[in-house]
C-alpha cells in the first residue's frame, strides 16, 4: 500500500470544523494531507507533514473537497437547444418538454446512452465533481427504464429511479393506470439497479396521492425515497418528503412559510437547482431564507437537457452566491458536504481524516475564487481516491 503527500496547498477547505479555523469549512493555510489506501490518513501544517512514498506539490494553490453533484438527469439521447432558444425569446418552460426527450433516448441504442453518459461524467470530473447521482427518467417504459439504470449504474452506485417523471404519452388518457405501471412491473425491473426513487411531485406531473403511492412501493423495494417538489409553484411536496422524512427535497423554489419550518424541524435537505432558474430565466430559490431559519442547504446541477443543461458546479455555486444571497463559504458547503448529505453519505464532500481523498486542485489561490471568477476553469486537478481522474 503506497501513501501519497500532497503538500504545499496554500489554502485547505476540509469540511471539518475540527480542523484548521475552527469555521465549518475547517480551512488551513500552508496545508498539507496524506493519502493512504484511497482515504485522507492525516491533515496539518505542510511543515509538520509526515513522509509518504510519492509527493505531489500544489504550489501554493487552493485545495476544496470534490464537488458532490446529488441531482442530475445523465442518460439521454438528443438535446432541445431550439427550445432554449424559444425561450430565451420568451416562451415559457413547460414540463411537457420532458416528453421530446423521451421519444429521443427511446430510439437510441444502448451504445449511444453509454456514449452519451461517459462524455457526461468526463465533462463533470474536468470541472471538479467526485460523487454523481445519476436519475433515469426519459425512458418510461419497463424496458428503457431498466436499462437507463443499468447504464447509469455503470458510472456511480447513486442511481435513482425516476419512472414517475412525467406520464408518457400512450398514457395520457389513463395516468392511474401508468402509476401501476411504475409501482409494479417497473419498479420490479428497476430496483436492482437504483439506490433511490425519486417522483416529479408539481402540477403537469404527479399529484400527491400518486407521489405518496410510488414512493411507499419503492421503499417496499427497499429504495430511499427523493423528491422533486415546488419547482414551478406551490404545492404539497416539500412537506410530504418532511413527513415521510426524506433524505432530501430538489427545487424548492416557491416555499410558505410551513414549508420552510417543515424543512427547518425535519432535518430533510433542501437541494437548490439554479442552474434551472439560470436556464429557464425563473425566480431563483431564496438560499438565504432556508439558511436563516436552519435548514440543510444543498446545490447540485440538475443536469438535463431541458431545463438545466451544465454539468458545472462552479457555476452553481457562482449562482448561489450571486443569485440566492449564499456566501461562498455556504456555497461551497453546500455543493460538497451539503451534496454528501443530501445522499446520506459522510465518507465523502469533506477532506477530514477517514474521509475518501477526493479533491479538486483550483488554479487559484482560494475557494473564493469559484464565485469571484464564474465561468473560468479554475478546476486544474482532480484526484479520486487519491488518484487522479
Ligand atoms: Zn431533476
């Protein structure tokens, strides 16, 4: 087993209050961390690092635990850029848009979907992303969600099953009958491959009832439950997840006041999506408000070709900050520990000892920067296990 040192880091984020500035983003200057076995096996002052076989010398640049993307839409064929376009002049976004996708991931083969998914976590891990959640969802058939998952499963073990994205259109005319679909013959062929399941609770998709029937048949599965709620409006999801206490709840973006305690008192993570409200030209989720009242803050992508298509967390955690009033230090937690803990997961989205050594070099001298300059590749290294990706 080799042990490898990564020193000279001019600024550390750990994640761990216990370390460094005692704030929660645990940082030190001058830093250095040992690897061993794929997991960080020490942290301190550069000048009190002890000997490893192999050392890599940052230079004096910003080290950040990788970004842990918990909500994204990664098995697809086709994309919908005229759509964009349509509504960048104006048009409004629609969740029936989901449907064209559909249509294009049906047709492609297995080969295109793997193709598809491999160029999408390539592009990802460039700009810093260590742990993916990967939801089918443009399948919709038992066939063509089975084998999303499987495909997805390929490229993490954070599957999601998302039979109940949209109702398809063979069963526009009888929705209930697409629900037994999804909680049984799908649900059945999906479940060895997904971790998670997941409902698209807003109005044009899933009602409560049928949210409350496909995430009771998935935890009978034993799948954890997820759900997309209060995207396009108000409406009961968020409080449904608290109640049934989930680990997390994606969107929020029109919240009451209930809504806000539920989440404060439940403990369920708020996932904020900007890269939605960035791309469908929408009000932005109040990452403040959720913060002030004590709530659990996470930011991920929302990778989709629909309403969200960037793979790149810096430029969700620049939205965050600009856009929904988070400092960057906030930002930062919420786009690596925040994502960790919106996957039940503590081994990673933070660099204290025990934790998997996965991080991301920054061509820059703090994780500030990721705010401070949106849009430029900051991300110059990123190591998995301790190994670069
Ligand atoms: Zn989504």
């Amino acid at each position: 087993m080799s042990s490898l040192l990564v020193t000279g880091i001019g600024q550390l984020v750990t994640n761990d209050a216990t370390l460094g500035d005692g704030s929660p983003l645990g940082t030190l200057v001058d830093a250095a961390l040992v690897v061993e076995d794929r997991r960080v096996a020490w942290v301190g002052p550069a000048a009190s690092a002890p000997a490893a076989d192999t050392a890599y010398d940052v230079s004096g640049r910003a080290v950040v635990p990788g970004f842990v993307d918990s909500h994204s839409h990664r098995v697809f064929a086709g994309d919908r850029s005229e759509a964009f376009a349509a509504r960048m002049r104006g048009r409004p976004y629609s969740a029936g848009g989901i449907r064209t996708t559909v249509a294009a991931t049906r047709a492609a083969s297995d080969e295109q979907l793997a193709a598809n998914v491999a160029r999408h976590v390539g592009e990802m891990r460039r700009q810093g992303t260590t742990t993916v959640e990967i939801k089918s969802g443009y399948g919709l058939t038992v066939v063509d969600e089975a084998r999303s998952l499987a495909l997805a499963r390929q490229a993490t073990d954070e599957t999601t099953f998302l039979g109940a994205h949209v109702v398809p259109p063979e069963y526009a005319d009888d929705p209930a009958g697409y629900v037994d679909l999804v909680t049984g013959p799908m649900l059945e062929a999906c479940a060895p491959h997904a971790k998670w399941v997941d409902v698209f609770c807003e109005k044009g998709a899933f009602d409560e009832d049928q949210a409350r029937a496909v995430l009771a048949a998935g935890a009978a599965a034993g799948l954890s439950g997820r759900l997309h709620a209060n995207q396009l409006g108000h409406g009961p999801g968020v409080q449904l997840a608290c109640e049934l206490g989930l680990v997390a709840v994606d969107h929020c973006t029109y919240l009451s006041d209930a809504d806000i305690s539920a989440l404060a008192s439940s403990g369920t993570v708020s996932t904020l999506l900007p890269g939605v409200e960035f791309s469908t030209r929408s009000p932005y989720p109040d990452g403040r408000r959720l913060l002030d009242a004590g709530c659990h803050v996470a930011i991920a992508t929302d990778c989709n070709p629909g309403s969200s298509y960037t793979s790149s967390m810096p430029l969700c955690v620049a939205l965050a900050v600009r856009e929904m009033r988070m400092s960057p230090a906030e930002a930062l937690w919420a786009a690596t520990r925040g994502g960790a803990a919106a996957l039940g997961r503590d081994d990673v989205g933070h660099l204290g000892v025990g934790a998997a050594a996965d991080l991301a070099v920054l061509d820059a001298p703090s994780y500030v920067h990721l705010a401070y300059r949106p849009g430029v590749p900051l991300v110059r290294e990123v190591l998995v296990g301790g190994s670069p990706a």
